[in-house]
C-alpha cells in the first residue's frame, strides 16, 4: 500500500520529502506493525511526537538502527539583486560612469556646443598615444535628426550588409512609405512581410521591425521614454527587441543619442584599433578594453571614434562593420 502524500501543508506545517531526516522520523514513530493502521506517511503532524534534538536517542529504547544525528538544517542566504548588482558584467555597464554612490553621472551630448572639443582636450592630456590619432584626422561630428523609432530601423535593416546593398534596401523602404517622417509603428505594422520581402527585406528582419513597431503601439518604449532612460534601462529594454542586441545598442547611444562615455566592446573595429595603438599581442577582450580606455573617461566614445579612423587609414577595417558604423555615423 502506498501512502498518500499530501502537496502543500497538513496542519500548517511542511510535509518532509520523502528520504529526509523528518522523513525517516515520521516512519520511525509510526505504529507500522498494525496491518489495519493507516500507512506512516499519511499521519497527521500533530498526531507525532515531537523529536528532541537535543539527543541523538529518537525513542526511549531505541535500537541500534534508530539512532540518527539530527543536523540543523542549513539557512541558505538569498542575494537580493538590484540594478547596480554585478554591473561590470553587464554589457551595458561599458555605457556608464558612476558616482561614488553608484549613481550615473550625467554627462552632456556631444551634439551640446563645445562638448566635442572639451571631450578631445581631455583625451590629449590623458592619452598622448591617441593624442596622435587626434591630430592626425578631423574631429568627429555626432549630428542626427532622425527619431529614435527610426534610427533603430535602419539599423535593423542594415544589419550584415555592405554598404551599398544595405542603403539601396534602405531607400526602398522609405520610399514604401512616401519619406521618412511617414516611417511610424503604426504603418510598419500596416505593411505585410511579403511588402518588405519585394524591397529586399528578408523576412527574418520583416519580424524584427514588426517586433519593435509591436513594442512602441504597446507602450513598452517610445521615443520620449527612450531619451528618458539610463544605460542600464535602456540595454535592457532596447536588447529586448528581437534583432536588436549589444552592438546595436551601443551604436545607437553614440550615434543617435550622442552619448559621450560608451565604450562598444563587442565591436570588431575598435577591438583591432586598441591592439594596433597600444601594441596588444592579442586581440583585446571587454575587461582589457575596459582597463585600457579607462583613461578616456568619460569621453570613451570619442576615443571609440578614432580608433574607426585608425582602422579605416589602415585599410583593415571589416567591410561589414565599415557598412554598419558609416550607416549609424550618416543617421
């Protein structure tokens, strides 16, 4: 006969697992010799004696078999996380400078004036390597007019392809809707995939903007919240898209939001700029990066910037991310 095992609380108590220490106290306790009894693990909590556990004795005559040491059960602690948890290793975290306190600090847009040439006057006195770099190329320009919703579509869309082929699909696109200002969610959702499919978009990417139009009809993220949020918000609810990952994200920050401290560890350009300007033996990785251009704070996209001029001058810049990075530079 199998007992029955109740699933949640009998007399406002826990029932043990079988195969416990309480478990085998239950069935210790239990009259198992009546064949009419019910079985062991059945028994109401209230009906058994409590166990002392001050003593390794379980009855008053027990038998060898019996004598069991009762070990206090271990408290496991529980870690609450907040949002500053752990926040090195999130990629984002390559996005923020904090106070003392772990709060953000607030930086102005490279697009405010003046901002760039305090951001290159600060990298001179802190890098005399990129001081190089600097003078060797024209100062960057941060200049976009486009919304956030489509900023994140053409980067989307421009996602994998060369340059040419990606800003040909590009203006298809726009021209499907009659110009860029008429590129809203409500008329991305409005088109069908097999629309897109006949423009050169491929259906994967077709979801990919259905995703993200979805989201901003659905009041999970809208332009004015976007501008609104922090670092650590912002990479979690853009990564949330479908399509949209680490990369695009920080190629979104610097390049339509103009933010002046993001450092894109993931992006293969600047990986390769590091290694050439400081002689790395190996290519670096986001810890290294992190530890390299912590001199460039709280301009680490400015330095990012030049390290694309370096690769670009030396001609080995990946024609995917040369694509990629002149697209959201043009946005």
């Amino acid at each position: 006969m199998v007992g029955h095992c109740p699933s949640s609380y009998d007399e406002g108590l826990p029932f043990p697992n079988p195969g416990s220490a309480r478990w085998r106290l239950f069935f210790l306790h239990s009259p198992t010799t009546k064949t009419n009894d019910t079985h062991p693990l059945s028994i109401p909590l209230s009906q058994m004696k409590k166990p002392n556990h001050t003593s390794d004795n379980i009855s008053q005559n027990p038998s060898a078999s019996s004598k069991i040491t009762f070990r206090p059960r271990k408290i496991r602690k529980l870690t609450t996380i907040t949002p500053t948890t752990n926040i090195a290793k999130i990629p984002v975290a390559t996005a923020i400078s904090t106070n003392s306190d772990n709060s953000p600090k607030i930086f102005k847009p490279l697009t405010f004036k003046g901002e760039v040439d305090i951001a290159l006057r600060h990298l001179r006195d802190k890098d005399p390597l990129l001081a190089t770099l600097i003078d060797a190329h024209r100062p960057p320009t941060f200049e976009s007019s486009r919304s956030p919703f489509l900023s994140l579509a053409k980067s989307i869309l421009y996602q994998q392809l060369a340059y040419k082929a990606a800003k040909s699909i590009y203006a298809r696109f726009v021209a499907l809707f009659n110009g860029e200002d008429n590129i809203l969610p409500d008329a991305v959702l409005a088109v069908s995939p097999q629309q897109l499919r006949e423009i050169g978009v491929s259906y994967r990417k077709a979801s990919y903007l259905r995703d993200l139009a979805e989201k901003y009809t659905d009041g999970i993220l809208s332009d004015e919240s976007i501008v609104e949020m922090d670092d650590v918000t912002m990479f979690k609810m853009l990564t949330s898209v479908k399509g949209i990952g680490a990369w695009s994200v920080h190629m979104f920050m610097i390049f339509s939001l103009h933010k002046p401290d993001v450092l894109p560890v993931g992006d293969l350009g600047v990986r390769k700029g590091l290694q050439v300007l400081y002689g790395l033996k190996e290519l670096p990785g986001a810890l290294k990066m992190e530890e390299v251009c912590e001199k460039w704070k709280p301009y680490r996209s400015v330095g990012s910037w030049y390290m694309w001029r370096l690769m670009e001058a030396k001609g080995v810049l990946p024609n995917v991310a040369k694509a990629a990075v002149t697209s959201v530079e043009a946005a």
